[in-house]
C-alpha cells in the first residue's frame, strides 16, 4: 500500500503545480527512494532468484523504484519540451 501512495505521489508531482523548493525537495526525495528502491528490488530479486523459487516481494520493490525514477524523467522531459516549445521572451 505504502508503494502505491510513494508513485501516485510522484507521478501526481508531475500535474500539479507546487512551489519551486517543495518541487525540488520532492524530486530528491523521488530520486533518492527510487534508487534505493531500485537497488533493493536488485538485490531481492537476485537473491530470491538462487534460494527460493516463485513469486517474491522483491519484485514489488523493483517495480516501485522502477516507476518513481521514470516519474522523475518524466519530470526531465517535460521541462524539455516546454523549453523547446516555449516562445522566445522578447
């Protein structure tokens, strides 16, 4: 449930407008908790792949981390595109 909420959160960041320190702050926190998730979700799932068989919850964590990383590219993009797109200021 808890992984459910952290990429709604995140993917959410992208459609709403927030402050510019609480933007970053929150891009960070995404960022830092999608690596580390990430990371976790590796090493899970290469342990559970040796020592046990079927489904493990190591799956989950990689997904999660997986998903709050390309938020944040996501993130990237859109800010390319609206520089790209965006009228020269006069």
């Amino acid at each position: 449930m808890v992984y459910v909420l952290l990429v709604i959160a995140a993917w959410g960041s992208l459609f709403f407008r927030l402050p510019v320190w609480l933007s970053i702050l929150s891009s960070c926190a995404f960022l830092g908790l999608g690596a580390v998730f990430l990371l976790f979700g590796l090493a899970g799932s290469y342990w559970d792949s040796h020592m046990t068989s079927g489904d493990s919850a190591a799956t989950s964590t990689l997904v999660t981390g997986v998903l709050l990383l390309l938020s944040r590219a996501a993130l990237v993009v859109k800010l390319i595109l609206h520089a790209l797109v965006a009228p020269p200021e006069p």
